[in-house]
C-alpha cells in the first residue's frame, strides 16, 4: 500500500539526486551563497541606532518670514475654505492672506505674478490636496530621478 509507495518514491528520488550531483551540490550551496552575502552586506552596512530626543520647546515661530505671505487655493469649496480659515488665522496672530480661484488654471496664473511670496493649493477632494510652488523654491529630491 502507502509504504511501500512512499518508500519507492523516497528510493527514486536518491537514485536522482546521485545521478545529478552537480545540480543537486547546486540547490544546497547557491541558498548557503545567498545567505553569506546578505550577512556580508548587513554587516557593510550596519544599522544606525538614534538616542531618544528630550522634549524641548522650540520658541515661537518667526513669523517675520511671513509677512506678506499669499495662499491661493482652488476650489473654493465650503470644506477648502474651513481648512484655509484654520490656517490663517489659528496657527498666526496676525494671519496669512489667503486667495480662492475658481480654477487651477486662474491658480497658475496668480502665481505668475506673486513667484516670491505664494503658494497654491489645489483640493482633490475632502480629504487631499496638492501643493503648488514657484520655480524659486526647492523641491524636495524624494520625488527626482535616481541620479
């Protein structure tokens, strides 16, 4: 019955395996290979442990850098123009100027004109957005081609 099925098949697969050394030396050491070079290479490039950071108060912010500082967003929806308000006024004493235009285009075009101090933002929907910058500014080398 079964053994003695299991146990021929168990014999065939021996005679195979020293039938085919070259391949059968191939599947135990190429796993044993990878293995030492993963080590190799954890071991070039050790993991940095950072030290906790105590809480600090950072101050005030310098909020003479936003002096005549422009926000243009786009849409102008209920949602969009809560979340502007919050931004404008919570976070600032004196607030930070912010502009609705009816479309991106009209957007781009406002930015045009303000390259120094503004900065769009463009709702996709209730909960996303997309920030639009002048040429001026750096962008950050995250969203650029591998160098």
């Amino acid at each position: 019955g079964v053994w003695r099925q299991t146990r021929a098949l168990l014999f065939k697969n021996c005679l195979i395996k020293c039938r085919t050394k070259k391949s059968s030396v191939q599947e135990v050491l190429f796993p044993l290979f990878f293995l030492f070079w993963l080590i190799l290479m954890s071991m070039m490039h050790p993991h940095r442990k950072y030290g906790e950071v105590a809480n600090t108060n950072l101050g005030t912010l310098d909020t003479s850098m936003l002096v005549n500082f422009v926000i243009g967003y786009t849409p102008p929806t209920r949602t969009a123009r809560e979340i502007m308000k919050k931004v404008a006024f919570d976070n600032f004493e004196d607030g930070i100027i912010t502009e609705e235009y009816l479309s991106e285009e009209d957007l781009q075009e406002a930015s045009a004109y303000k390259p120094s101090n503004f900065v769009g933002v463009v709702f996709s929907d209730a909960m996303s957005y997309q920030l639009r910058f002048p040429d001026s500014v750096a962008m950050s080398s995250i969203y650029m081609e591998s160098r």
